[in-house]
C-alpha cells in the first residue's frame, strides 16, 4: 500500500524558521491592540503571502507556510506576556 504522496514546494528558507521575524510581530503585536493589531497583522501577512506568491510558491504552499508563521508568533507572544 502507497500512502497518498502530497507534493509541497520546498521553501529554501520557511517563514516559521526566519526567528527575527517571528519576534518582531510578536513585539509589535503585544504592543498594539484592537483594530491595529488587525490591520497590521493583516498587512504582514498579504505581504509574506505576495513574496512566496511572487517566488512561484502554489497557493496551498503558501497557506501552510502562513499557518506555521502564525502559530510561532502565538507561542512567542504566550513567551513573552
């Protein structure tokens, strides 16, 4: 039996790993509240997702990687909070 294979587009240099990135937003984060927080976390993320866009990285690649990116911001802020 052949487990079901995914093809994922190798990303040299992942969003979740890139540590300084994931601290900024973080900082910036718990420092701004409300509608802010919204409109800047919103931002961050259309322009990482319109630089893997633009790199050729498939729409599903890109989501992932926007998942895993915001999952390592939440456990920064829960470090530092």
């Amino acid at each position: 039996m052949n487990p079901q294979r995914h093809d994922v587009t190798p990303i040299a240099f992942p969003i979740s790993h890139r540590t300084a990135d994931v601290r900024k937003a973080a900082e910036i984060l718990s420092q701004t509240h409300g509608e802010a927080a919204v409109l800047y976390w919103k931002s961050l993320v259309r322009s990482i997702a319109d630089s893997l866009l633009e790199m050729g990285i498939p729409d599903d690649d890109v989501r992932r990687e926007i998942l895993a990116f915001q999952d390592c911001v939440q456990i920064e802020l829960q470090t530092i909070a």
